[in-house]
C-alpha cells in the first residue's frame, strides 16, 4: 500500500524542531523516489515519474466498495480520486507498489537497479553484532557475525545503521549506546546515555467481523477462485495480482475537531465458504482457535467481511529492550498498546466501532443485509453484546499490529532530551554514525509507513552526500 501521509503528520515534525522535514520538503523526497506507471483517469495528482519505486492503481470497482464509498458519502465523507495531504478526510483507492501483478519492494526498485555499481556490496546471510566505537566516541566500523566467525569491516568515513524500528535499537544498545540504567543491568559499558529502544508507536487495529447475506453478494460462482489462479498464473492479471477491495482506503475524523484524520478504515472481503483470504488472514493474525473458528462459521453460508478501525495518532507508547547481550537473541518487544493515562486510544478505537455500525446502517450497506456479529470473547463471555464494555474488550482481545513500528531512535532538536539522532540523522554524542529507518520518526505518520520509509532514506543519502561532499 503507498500511503504518503497527510501535511500535518510532517509539518508537525517540523514543528517538533526537525529543520528540513515538513511537509513541502518530503513532497519533494517522495516525487523524487517515485516511477508511477497507473493513476486514475482525470487525476491530477503529482506523482514522480523518474524514480526507483513503481507505484501503480487499480480500478476496485466492485459491488462492495461501491457500497462502502457510497454509504460513506451519506455520513459525510466525499469519494476521492486519489490522496490529498491537503485535504485527507474521505474515501479514496489507493495507489500500490505493484507491477505486472508483482510485488514491487524496495530490493527490487532500488538495489535491483544498481547491483552493478562497483562501489556496492551486499553481503547476505550476515549479522550485524555492534557497531564499533572508539575511546573518541567515533563510529570505526562494524562487527559481524558470518557462520560461527567473527569479523570486523572498518568504515572510511561513517557507519549508518538502517535495521528498522525493532533491530536499530538492539544493535545500538549492544553498541553501548542507550538508557544507562538497562544497559548497566546487562553490564554493557556504557558509551552514551540515550533513550534508544523508547518512544514506540504502531498503527493498532481491530477488525470487525460483518456478514452480509443480501443475494447480490451471496450469489457467486464457487469456480470464481480457480478461475482468478487460472488467470494470474497464466497473464500476471485478474483479482490475484492485487490487494483485492484492500486498497479502498477511507480517512475519518471521530471527532470531528480536525481537517485531518484520527482513524485510517479498510474492508476486506470473503465470499461464502471463502479457502483462501479468510485462513490466511486468521494465520497472520495468530487468533486463538475458538476465535479463528468463530470467523470461519461466520463465513461458511455467507458472504462475511473485516472492517478494520485502525487507531492512526496513538497516545500510548511502548519501548524495545535487549533481552540479553547475545546479539542472537531476540530483542524484548513492549508494544504498549493502549497504555495511555486517559484511555484516549481506548475511547477512540471505540468510536471507531460506532463509525462502522453507523456505516452499516446507510442505504448501500441496508440493501447487502450488512450486520455485525456477536463473537464470544473468551476474555469476558459475560458481557452483553454492542454494549461499550463488550467492544472494549473486543478491542483489548483482537486488537492487532499492523507492523508500522516506528519512533525507537527518535529524531529530535538538541533541545529535546528523548531525541536519539538530531534532524540530520546523525546518532547524538557519536560521531559518525548514523541511523535511516522507520525509527526515526517522531510521531507516527496518519497511514502506512512504507512510502515514508523510503523518502527517508532517500534524504539520507542526500545528507550524507552534503556532510562528505
């Protein structure tokens, strides 16, 4: 899904103290890195042409989205041709990084297209134990762990470290750079008391389980899926090539305070006796059997769907930690999910459900007979269903990570004391060293966090290249 953000999400980065990364200067990241190949007809939506990442758009013009899109536009919110940062509130479809029904990843887009350069080397297979740091406090170069050796590769001028959200702050800590007091417990000598590993933000979801058994969306031929696999395996075209109805995307304001969103809203849909979308979606999310099992027969005479209220601006936040000084092992993962003092991420995730039933109730969805359904929870199979106590703890048992991790080794002005790196990327107190991933994000952006990611190493490179130029 290539979700940009909205203006608010960067400006207000900018305003956090992030000289060079409010909105008009990621804009220009983002069109930078962009190849779009498929827009909407009589869009004028400026995307890049000249980049590394393909993105594309596919018409989902189907009898449930319209549905969706149309009922939408009875509670107020507007069909869009595409996203507007300048105006997020409504419903739109999404444009993807997808190719010829492929995945079109950032290996692919990018090291895909300059494997040849003479001065990159990729090296597979290895694992980065700690970066190596002088008695001057300067990044020298990494150690790496190949097979059972050890080795250490020596940097010429800096060492960026570009692990993502869960992995950077394990290797700094292993580096001796993060919270004195935990790296003291695990008797790692200290080299920079920093608030690495803090600052944990992800997008939380839940998903609503619907059933719909009006005729127009019951009736369907069971052959449709073979037929679907037919097609894709033979000419890379057809439903399998897509994200399926996924890429509608709507943006809403519960509270109605705002010109930009608090809660990103996405369906997925199951035809009846569905074998393919509903399994490998109750794998991803690992629910318990009687839950899984309680989807399954909700799907099994009819048509069902997931209407996800995804929680975008969280309160809470939750940290990483090294589980042992073993680089092996895998870091402690506290995702701190609805944790905040005043239970807002709690309250909103809940009118989150309302907006769904509200969605449910509008003429399109009337005439597909969309419903919700009661689960027992196991958590709390006393409550009575629909009240606010019961979608609490709906929210509590199946709310579920949407792997945006971001914030671990925060961007921040010298004047920000839970900052990790300063707003040129550039790891505070150690020289040389640097970090470029999703977790130098101050606050987690309004949307998938992928296009970002991307746009933030491409401003990396170009401040790399103005440090050493």
């Amino acid at each position: 899904m290539y979700i940009r953000g909205n203006k608010g999400d960067y400006d207000e980065w900018a305003d956090l103290g992030n000289v060079g990364w409010d909105y008009e200067s990621i804009l220009q990241l983002y069109l930078e890195n962009e190849h779009v190949i498929s827009q909407p007809n009589n869009s004028n939506a400026e995307y890049g042409k000249d980049g590394f990442q393909i993105i594309s758009w596919y018409d989902n013009n189907n009898l449930v989205s319209r549905a969706i899109t149309d009922g939408a536009s009875e509670l107020g919110y507007p069909t869009l041709l595409t996203e507007n940062p300048l105006s997020p509130l409504g419903y739109f479809q999404a444009l993807v990084t997808i190719n010829n029904g492929v995945r079109a990843n950032a290996a692919r887009g990018f090291l895909g297209q300059v494997k040849n350069r003479t001065n990159l080397f990729v090296a597979t297979n290895v694992t980065v134990t700690k970066v190596l740091i002088d008695q001057d406090l300067k990044a020298t170069g990494v150690q790496i762990k190949v097979g059972d050796d050890l080795l250490e590769i020596n940097a010429s001028k800096e060492v960026i470290v570009s692990a993502g959200s869960i992995n950077t702050p394990q290797i700094l800590m292993l580096s001796g750079v993060g919270p004195l007091s935990h790296l003291n417990d695990l008797g790692i000598k200290v080299l920079q008391d920093l608030p690495v590993g803090q600052n944990l933000q992800d997008h939380l979801y839940i998903p609503v389980p619907v059933q719909m058994n009006g005729s127009a969306v019951t009736n369907q031929p069971r052959s449709a899926a073979i037929d679907n696999l037919y097609q894709y395996f033979s000419y890379r075209t057809g439903p399998v090539g897509t994200l399926g109805m996924s890429n509608l995307q709507g943006f809403i304001n519960t509270k109605n305070n705002s010109i930009y969103p608090n809660m990103q809203v996405v369906e997925s849909f199951n035809p009846p006796g569905d074998q393919n979308g509903l399994p490998a979606f109750l794998r991803v999310t690992g629910y318990s059997p009687e839950i899984a099992q309680q989807y399954v027969e909700i799907n099994r005479l009819n048509a069902s769907a997931s209407f996800y209220s995804i929680l975008l601006k969280p309160e809470s936040r939750g940290s990483i930690l090294l589980n042992s000084t073993n680089p092996l092992d895998k870091p402690l993962i506290y995702s701190g999910y609805l944790t905040d003092e005043n239970d807002y991420d709690l309250e909103t995730l809940l009118e989150g459900v309302r907006y769904t039933q509200r969605l449910l109730q509008t003429n399109p969805l009337r005439k597909l007979n969309a419903t919700t359904v009661p689960l027992i929870l196991p958590n709390c199979p006393e409550l009575e269903f629909d009240t606010d106590d019961y979608w609490k703890c709906f929210i509590r048992t199946l709310g579920s990570t949407l792997y945006h991790p971001v914030g671990t080794s925060k961007m921040g002005p010298d004047s920000d004391p839970t900052s990790v790196v300063d707003p040129r990327l550039r790891v505070r107190g150690i020289s040389n060293l640097r970090v470029a991933d999703a977790s130098i994000m101050p606050r987690i952006i309004s949307g998938n966090t992928n296009a970002i990611s991307l746009a933030i190493g491409l401003n990396a490179g170009k401040l790399i290249n103005e440090d050493w130029s």
